[in-house]
C-alpha cells in the first residue's frame, strides 16, 4: 500500500540524504517506478469519492479529480449538459491507459446522445440490481470510504481498501486500530 511503509513507519519520500531525496534515488535506480509513485501519491491527494477511474473494468486507471472535471459543466435538469463558462472541454474523458471514454458528470462510460440520467438502460439497472442482490447473498461489504464492493477470500477482517479507508469486513464499520464486533 501507499505510503510505503518500514515497520508501521510511514518512509517521507521527501527526505534528503546525500543531497538526494528518495524520489530522486528511485527514478535514478528504476525510472518506471519513480513514474508510478508519483502517480499513485497524486491519486492518493485526491479524497475517495472524489476519484474518477477509468470505467473500463479491465483498466480502471485513475484519471484524476472528479470535480475537477464535473465544474466545468453544469448539467441542467431537463437537457444534456452545457459547458460552464470557460474554454470547451469535452463531457467525456478520455483514458490514457485504455483509450476508453468516462463520462465526467456521471463516472460512467460515455454515453454520447443520452443524457446522463436516461443513461442507464433498464438492462443496465437490472444488471445493477442482480450485482447488488449477488453481494448482499455472498456477504460481500461496501467500503465506507469510496463505495466499492470488497470480497473477503482470505485472511482477517481488518480490511484496507484501495482508497486506503480501513474498514471491518464482518460488520463494516471504520476501523480505529480494533474492532469490538463478536467476530
């Protein structure tokens, strides 16, 4: 997980030694790795519910800020939206990993000719709502943080999502260093 971590001790990248920083030690040792902690710590900066991912679930990279991206609309209630004063920005983002297109209103895939609330098909709703049903018969919680559905197959209840909310798998509530549920 990010930060990294030595001994439950959060390792500053920041930290200067040898008139060199962490960072800068990495790119030198592994250019491509340096590339992915910067990204991952800019992904982290942003809060859960504000993350736009990828749609796509074979990439799922993520994009950046979502209102960052949703204020330079405004989305009227009976139309599709309009751009917000500004320079012209596409409704839909696309990924960089994928090429695949998010919408920026709604974080779904683009939908070019719907507005964002028809959107969804009956179809789709009623894939939703199987998705919904097959979690709530398997058990599976819904992190606290960002929403997303998380299987426990292995291991214990203390649970730290990919948004890096901690949570308790068997009755999920916030984790504060022990959970007190009768697991």
């Amino acid at each position: 997980m990010f930060p990294p971590k030595c001994c439950g001790n959060i390792i500053n990248l920041t930290t200067e030694e040898n008139g060199q920083s962490l960072k800068q030690s990495l790119d030198d040792l592994n250019p491509s790795l340096g590339v992915r902690l910067r990204a991952r710590a800019i992904e982290l900066d942003v809060p859960p519910k504000d993350r736009l991912y990828c749609p796509s679930p074979r990439c799922s990279a993520f994009l950046g800020s979502w209102s960052s991206f949703k204020n330079r609309f405004s989305a009227p209630d009976t139309a599709g939206p309009s751009l917000a004063s500004g320079p012209a920005v596409s409704q839909f983002h696309q990924c960089p990993s994928c090429s695949g297109r998010a919408c920026v209103l709604c974080k779904e895939p683009a939908h070019l000719g719907a507005t964002c609330r028809t959107q969804l098909s009956v179809e789709e709703e009623l894939m939703e709502n199987e998705f919904r049903n097959l979690a709530r018969e398997k058990s599976w919680q819904t992190c606290p943080g960002c929403s997303a559905v998380v299987e426990l197959t292995q291991g214990c209840s203390h649970i730290t999502c990919r948004c890096r909310s901690e949570f308790c798998y068997a009755c999920g509530s916030r984790w504060k260093g022990v959970c007190i549920c009768r697991v």
